[in-house]
C-alpha cells in the first residue's frame, strides 16, 4: 500500500455570518489580509450578519421610525415613555378638540357663515382614527417591538435582492408621509390663521385677545399634526410589510425561472410567505375595519350634511372637510392599495407555477427523446446478438420530480390568498365591491337630499 499523507481538511463554519469556508489546517499558513480585516462599514445594515439581533443600534434603518415615534410620543421603550405617550394622546386627541368646540365662537358681527358643525363633524373622525391607530401601535410595542413588527428578524432567511429591496423602501418609508402631511398641513395652517383672525375665545373668567387666540391657534395646528401622524404612520407601516411580502414573491418567482428549481425549496418559501402573510393580517384587521367603517361614515355624513346646509360654501366654513377628506382618503388608499398589491402577486403565482411545470415537464420529455434516439442509434450498429440488451425505460427520478411538482400546484392552487380581513381577501374584487357599495349610499343620500328639498 502507498503511504498517504492524512487528509487535513476542515469545514470551518461561522455562524454569525452564515458561512461556509474550506481550509487546509497548516498551523504555518497564513490567513489572507482581506479576512483579518473587519466588515466594511458602508454596508447596509440589513445585508450585514448582526441584522439578526434582537434590538436596534443607534444608527441603522430604523433611526427614522425611532425619531418619529419619539416626536408623536409614541415611544414606549420604558415606563416614562409609555406615560408620557398617554398624556399626549389624552390631550391632543380629546381635551384639545373637546375644548376648541366649546369655547371656540364665531363673533355675530362676522360676515361669514358659521363653520362649526362642519368643525365639529371633521373632530369626530380625526380623534376616531387617531384612537384607533394609537391603541393598534400600542398592542404592536407591548407584544412585538419595531424590529419584529417589521419582520427584520425574519431577513436571516431571505437573499441578498430581498434585503436590499426592503432596506430601499425603509428608506423611501418617510417620503409618502411627507408627501401626504406637507400639503395638507399648508392647507390647513392657511386656512386656521383665516379662521382663527374671524373668532374669539369665549367663556367663564376667559379674558379674549391675540395672545389667548394664537396660543390656541398653535395648540389646534399641533393636534391636527399629532392625530394625522399617529394615523399615517400605521398606515406606512402596513405599506411597508406589505412590500416585504411583494419582495418576497418576486423571489419565488425567479426560482420559477430556472428548469433547476426544486418543488421542495419553493414550497418552503411559500409556506413561509403564507405564514406571514396570516400575521399580517392578524395584526391589522382591527385597523383595517375600524378605518372602512370611520371613514365610510365620515364621508357620507359630511356629504349630507353639506347638501343639506342652505349656507354659502367657502373656505373658511368648509375648509376642514375638504384636508380631513384628503387626509383619510390618502391613508386609507396607501393600505387598501397595498393589500390587493400583495394579494394580487399571491394570486397571480399559480399561473407561473404551471407555466414553470409546463416548460420542465417538456425539458425533460425532449431530453428523454434525444436520449431514445441515440439508444436506438448504438442498437442499430451492434450486433443482433448485443442488441437485446439494448432498452429505454423512464428514469423514476423524472416521475418522482412530475408527480413532485404536480403536488405544488395542486397546494399553490388552494393556497393563493393575501392579506385577509376574516377570511375575505383584500384583492382587486374588494376594491369593486367596496366601490358598488360606497356609491351606492351616495346616490342614496343624493335621493333623500332631492326629497327633503323639494
């Protein structure tokens, strides 16, 4: 026997980096310079391997969820947080509306009409999904924390195009908040320091002034920023898990692209999709229908009301209805939007699914019949004694990955569905039939408007 020198091969496995690295063990050899070296810094925190700890760094992608939270008073990291955040809600959401309703009047010497039950009407909803949207990122912190509510523990699982998708949308996140509360909050300081210079501050040992008047002034601009911002900011980070979820199915759809793809590793991603998937609609179907019914009755009763109001409408009277409308409108669309966005790549898998076993299935039966053809090729040129010997059969790995792959589309086909509000799909068909219904009580309102006026 030839003496052989031992095989010194090791597997080094590094489990922070998720990592497999082949070494020969020369206690002489050297490492490479470039593995010494520490993680470059410019990375992406999420492409980084320490995006799967438990809490938040200082600087990371979650800096912009953090700043706002603490700005709306939403930080319940610790119990001054929490009481702080109480307080605030309190104030903002109920004594300062409840306040600018009682002793906020207009003078009778005014011209203008007079714009409080339209102020009144707009106090209810802003405070209603205010509440709503406070006690839902309340339930998140207390239950989940910002990093598991975004899923970025669960990123460990996912490929490098997945990680930097979800870290550009944490990034472009902030942008549709400001692209919905600049505009509206131009609008709405124009039309306060309009309304605010037409009324006074009334009631018992209250002395009116410009002082009284722009300390309220300041005081009701703050409630509106707090309440749209509490509400908004739910809204985005539905959005957000929503396009997590878009990331991730179009992942499963390039394992689709290949003829390699295994039936079993695409339907451990899925499973893992469905999965979150159920969360997520878990978390947010108080939310989702508390917003419908909020801002359904919202609309339709200031459409009554407007059409039933003989006075003159202007900005000054009817101001409110129109951001508070804007508002809710754009919020409500950027989660219902979302939700049939995701619910629609959810539906729209079965049909790449097919096609991907389509074109495998055909792959192999072409691979099968060039392999015929050969076969029958060497029988051909062997003798007749050899040739017996000769035969094609169907390999039972093929017919194991046909019947594999024709059970994934047997599950994807009863397993399709998005983002659920008790079992409905939030899809494209909703959106219709939320339409057909909303228009429908506006043509009724319409009709009871042209009665009551004739």
């Amino acid at each position: 026997m030839n003496s052989s020198k031992p095989n010194n091969t090791s597997i080094d496995i590094e489990p922070s980096n998720r990592r497999v690295s082949f070494a020969e063990n020369n206690p002489n050899e050297e490492l490479p310079s470039h593995q010494l070296q520490p993680l470059n810094n410019t990375v992406p925190l999420l492409l980084q391997p320490s995006y799967a700890r438990s809490k938040s760094m200082i600087f990371d992608e979650l800096r912009n969820f953090r700043i706002s939270l603490k700005w709306c008073a939403l930080d319940h990291s610790s119990c001054v947080g929490k009481l702080i955040s109480y307080v605030t809600f309190i104030f903002f959401t109920i004594l300062v509306p409840l306040l600018t309703s009682i002793f906020v009047e207009i003078p009778s010497s005014s011209p203008e009409d007079d714009p409080f039950s339209f102020n009144k009407l707009v106090q209810l909803p802003e405070s209603g999904l205010a509440v709503i949207s406070f006690f839902t990122i309340s339930s998140f912190f207390r239950r989940y924390g910002l990093r598991q509510l975004l899923f970025l523990d669960a990123l460990q699982e996912d490929t490098n195009y997945v990680r930097r998708g979800y870290a550009r949308e944490l990034e472009k996140a902030f942008r549709y908040l400001t692209y919905i509360i600049l505009p509206s909050f131009l609008v709405e300081l124009v039309h306060k320091i309009i309304f605010f210079s037409a009324v006074k501050i009334s009631g018992p040992n209250i002395t009116p002034g410009f002082p009284l008047n722009s300390i309220v002034f300041v005081l009701v601009l703050v409630c509106w920023v707090y309440r749209t911002g509490v509400f908004l900011l739910v809204c985005v980070l539905f959005r957000l898990t929503c396009e997590l979820q878009k990331l991730r199915f179009e992942g499963v759809h390039k394992l689709f692209e290949g003829c390699g793809s295994e039936a079993g590793v695409i339907f451990k991603e899925h499973v893992r999709i469905r999965r979150q998937l159920w969360v997520t609609s878990h978390r947010y179907r108080f939310f989702i229908i508390g917003c419908v019914v909020t801002i359904t009755v919202s609309q339709l009763g200031a459409l009554l009301l407007v059409l039933a109001s003989n006075s003159h409408k202007t900005f000054f009277n009817s101001g409110d209805i129109v951001i508070c409308s804007a508002v809710q409108l754009s919020g409500f669309f950027m989660c219902i939007l979302g939700a049939a966005r995701i619910t629609h790549r959810a539906q729209g898998i079965v049909a790449i699914a097919t096609r991907w076993h389509m074109l495998v299935t055909t792959a192999s039966a072409e691979s099968e019949h060039c392999k015929s053809q050969v076969s029958e090729g060497l029988a051909s040129d062997t003798d007749s004694d050899d040739s017996s010997n000769i035969h094609v059969s169907v390999i039972p790995p093929q017919l194991s990955s046909f019947q594999t792959r024709q059970t994934l589309i047997t599950y994807l086909q009863h397993n399709h569905g998005g983002i659920t509000v008790y079992g409905y799909s939030l899809d494209r068909g909703l959106l219709h039939t939320l339409f057909a219904f909303e228009f429908s009580l506006v043509l009724w309102i319409l009709s009871k408007v042209v009665v009551l006026s004739k």
